[in-house]
C-alpha cells in the first residue's frame, strides 16, 4: 500500500525520535519552536491590490503539507474560509495517495476565502511568507519532499499575479531571506478539496508529533509577529459541513 512522505515521517522516523528522545526529555525541557522553520519579519508589499466594495476574494497558496498552512490562515483575522485541496494538476488526480506520489502537477495547497476590506492581498502574501512556510526550499519543505511540496502562488487572476511577482522581486532585492525565494506563480489553477480527514487537522489533532514540531510553532509565530491580524478562534471547515 502506498504511504506519503509524510505520514511515512509522522509514523516511523517521529516515533523513533521519541523513543530515542525518552531519555532526554528527563535532561531537558521540550520546544518546539527550536524544532520549526524560524519565522523570518519582512516588510509589507509596497505594491498591492487596490480595494473595492467587494468583500470576498479568494487566494490559493501552496507552502508544503497544507496542514500548517491551513492552520496558520484559519487564524488570521478577515479570513472567513481556509480548505486544504490540492491545485495544480487534474481533477482525476486530485486525490491525496496519487498527489504524494509528486507525479500528479498537484501541490498540497490551500483556498483562502477572505474579505479584501479587512485584510488585503498583500497582507495575505506577507503572512505566508513569513510565517506559514519558507518560500526558498525548493520543491520540499522541511521534512517534506517533492514537487507537491512545493511553494507555489496560485494567482486566480493578472492582478493577484502582478502583485505576488512585485512582491517576489522586491523581497529578493532587500535580502530579507539568506537564500533566494523560489515561489513560484501559476495562473488560474483549478482547485479541488482535500478528503475530509484532512481538514482542520492542526485544531483537531494539536498533539499530533507532526503538528507540534512543525506547526503549532507557526501559530506563535502569527501571534507574536502580526498580533494585529492573529484570531484567537480558527475558523473551522468541517463546522460548516464541507463537502470533499
């Protein structure tokens, strides 16, 4: 039977972590912010969108396992909807064992539904990424490894794109990551909902190994550098009866 990347990680190499690391527990005390990406404070986007009476928009983006990512905007407020899906590839191989295989086009990647007159585009842009992911590990993140890992912009429309390649550019020419970004940008990708079990997995499953080393630590990242757009309260999918 086939096993993702991840869960092979979560299932095997975790455990042996923790049976290995029993002993040091009792020396040590445990963080897990010293097992996590460092988030990195960036400065905002000097070119964004221009605001409009409309009061939904919808950004796609990919930035390794779509838990963390769904996770860190289900926290952010304007955010009224955040669905791990995957974008990218077909509609027939949408579907999470084919997507690991990283032969389908597809990236783990999240729909952000949210309101353009409380949070904007670019605003959206700065919090991935600085903190849901770090945008110069090509095709992997951290212990994930692939092209469905990748990190990809999923632009659904010139303008979205216009501001996310400004925005890349200007990041890369103040330096602000040691290494360059490798994000990349497709335009109006089709995305398709991941299967239930995946859904607000972060709030559902906070003690998951997986989730507390690599996770929950983007979730105090959000709070502690944009306290301004942290919300206590996720907003959950699997409360509004999802379809998958």
């Amino acid at each position: 039977m086939f096993v993702s990347n991840k869960f092979k990680l979560d299932r095997i190499l975790f455990f042996v972590i923790a049976v290995i690391g029993l002993g040091l527990v009792a020396m040590q005390p445990w963080s897990t912010s010293s097992a996590a990406e460092e988030a990195v404070v960036i400065p905002a986007p000097a070119l964004d969108e221009t605001p409009g009476e409309q009061t939904t928009e919808v950004a796609i983006l990919a930035g390794g396992c779509f838990w963390g990512v769904q996770g860190v905007f289900q926290h952010v407020v304007g955010v009224t909807r955040a669905v791990s899906g995957y974008a990218g590839g077909e509609a027939e191989t949408a579907h999470y064992k084919l997507v690991g295989r990283g032969t389908t086009g597809h990236a783990e990647s999240v729909q952000i539904t949210f309101d353009p007159t409380k949070i904007s585009y670019g605003k959206i842009l700065q919090i991935y990424f600085s903190v849901a992911h770090n945008p110069t590990q090509l095709n992997y993140q951290g212990p994930d490894m692939g092209t469905q890992y990748r990190s990809t912009i999923f632009a659904t429309g010139e303008q979205q794109a216009r501001v996310a390649e400004a925005y890349i550019e200007q990041l890369n020419q103040a330096h602000v990551f040691a290494d360059p970004i490798v994000t990349t940008i497709e335009l109006n990708q089709s995305f398709y909902p991941a299967e239930d079990y995946h859904q607000d997995f972060l709030t559902l499953n906070p003690g998951y190994p997986y989730i507390v080393i690599n996770d929950l630590p983007k979730i105090e990242n959000l709070k502690r550098i944009f306290p301004e757009a942290y919300r206590a309260d996720p907003v959950l999918v699997l409360a509004e009866g999802a379809s998958n």
